[in-house]
C-alpha cells in the first residue's frame, strides 16, 4: 500500500466516525476582525460564479457559500456529472472521500439541492476542464498526498483567472500560552506512549504549510504568486468547548477511550489557572490563509 493509499485509508476511517469535526471545532472561531477561517474563504472568492469546495466534509463551507448568495435552504444534491449543479445564481460543488462526511452535506439544510457532491480523490476531480471559477478548501489541502498532481487537477478545472483559496494549519500562537499551546506537549507525551503501529500516519505534504512551500506547488500547476495571511483564530470557551475544539485534531485516533479520558483529565488540570470568573478559556490557534490565480489568458 503507498503512503497516499495508507493517508487516504486513514482519514476515511476517521470521518466515518467524525463526519463533522473540523466544523465542530473551528466554526465558532474568530479572526481579529471577527470573521471565521469559513468567511474569510467565502470573502476571498465573493465574485465566482461556479466554486468547488475541495474537502467538503459535511458541507459547512458550501453552506455558507450559498448564504452569500443569497439562497434559501435547499435539499442535498449528489449529482457529479459534467459540470456542478445548483440551479440559478451561483454553482456549487465538492468532493470528499468520506461517503459519511458527503451523507451530512447532503442532509445539511443551507447546501442547495442542485450543489454537486462527488465521492472522489483531489487527485482525479469529475469535472470537465474548466468548470469553475474558484477552488476553496478549508482545512483539507494540506491533509493530501500528491499535492502537486491536486494542484493540476485544480488547475485543469478551473477558469483562465481562476481563484484557488485555502486555510491550512498554522498550529499554536507562539508565546500565548492559553489552552490550544498548553494541550500540544499533553498530546504529543500521549501519542508517543501508545506503540508506533497505533498512530495515525504523516499526513499531507509539508510544503502546503508554508508561503514559499506552497508557492512551488501551485507555480508547478501554473498559478501566480501566493497572498498569505496568518491569523490567530479565538477558541475561547467553556472547559469543554475548548476540549472539544482541541480533541478534533487526528493524532487522537491513536489513543483508546481511556488514553484520551485521561488526557482529557490532564488537560482540564492543565487549563484550570487559566479559567476566569465567568468560566471561560482563553484558547487561539492560527491559520494560514492563502489563494493564488492562474493567469487571465491561460
């Protein structure tokens, strides 16, 4: 089995127990400027027409992509074909490979009945030559083996000018010491004690978490230079909001029901100090958003 097959395997696994967790634990998070890593993908790619949520999970995304275009709830679509579906005003589609994840998004009330929802690989997208306008992908681009080929396929179905815009991982704010930096030491001393054959495998390709790292993806695609913002997202909550948010990250797979109950303990002891008077956790982590454009006449 190659590495993509075993990282491919995994995540499968994974969100057919956890359809949802990356919503779960991000959705409520919010920039400087109050916006979720959600609103700042959908403002980047605000004037597309046709968008393509590329690790569309259970549909949050295309969720509030619809919103800003003003639909009402519609019904799930599960159509592939040719080119995205979703009736008048603007086209969306997305492709996963958790048939659970894409069942959610089906369910979820704001995706249009007429978005198209394909179970496939980023590397091998069913859609024709330039289907789309833009290409968002929250928290999954930098989850994918062969990212240079992922970066092809977005090109090849993608517009002249068309937009790619993502959010990928930016771990702990450096020096803030709230919960998300006192949980990562917990977590990697909880990880490294179970045997090696029960942890997750190395996902991803690490160039996509860096400007200049992803910059050489996507110039290898055709794409033009990279923007790049790193953002603190706010977490804070209750002890067990903020366990929630945390407890999403896949390294926990590797731990039994009473592995992550006891760090779920450590953690709570780890956070106490930090709990104010009204019980909330101060709890940030970053985010990198970027996007980058193939060239107008390509």
């Amino acid at each position: 089995m190659t590495t993509t097959m075993r990282q491919e395997e995994f995540l499968r696994r994974f969100h057919a127990e956890r359809p949802g967790v990356t919503g779960e634990a991000l959705a409520r998070g919010a920039g400087p400027d109050g916006r979720s890593s959600y609103a700042m993908l959908c403002d980047l790619v605000r004037d597309a027409r046709a968008v393509l949520d590329l690790g569309c999970g259970d549909g949050l995304l295309l969720e509030r992509l619809a919103a800003r275009d003003g639909r009402g709830p519609g019904g799930g679509g599960d159509g592939t074909g040719a080119a995205p579906g979703g009736g008048a005003g603007r086209l969306l589609a997305g492709v996963d490979l958790s048939a659970e994840a894409l069942a959610a998004a089906r369910g979820r009330p704001g995706v249009p009945a007429g978005a198209a929802l394909a179970q496939a690989r980023a590397q091998r997208l069913p859609f024709a030559d330039g289907s789309f306008d833009a290409c968002v992908s929250h928290m999954a681009l930098m989850l994918m083996g062969e990212v240079d080929l992922v970066a092809a396929e977005v090109a090849r179905v993608l517009r002249p000018g068309g937009v790619l815009a993502c959010v990928v991982g930016g771990g702990a704010v450096p020096g803030g010491g709230d919960a998300y930096e006192r949980f990562l030491p917990l977590l990697r001393d909880a990880v490294e004690a179970v045997p090696a054959g029960r942890r997750m495998p190395r996902l991803g390709d690490p160039r996509t978490r860096t400007r200049e790292g992803l910059g050489e993806v996507l110039r290898g695609a055709g794409f033009g230079a990279v923007g790049w913002e790193t953002v603190p997202l706010r977490l804070d909550g209750t002890a067990d909001e903020v366990w929630a948010a945390v407890s999403g990250l896949y390294d926990l797979a590797a731990l039994t029901g009473a592995e992550a109950a006891a760090l779920r303990e450590a953690f709570r002891d780890r956070i106490a100090p930090l709990t104010g008077p009204d019980g909330r956790v101060p709890c940030a982590m970053r985010v990198h958003v970027a996007h980058a454009a193939l060239p107008a006449g390509s």
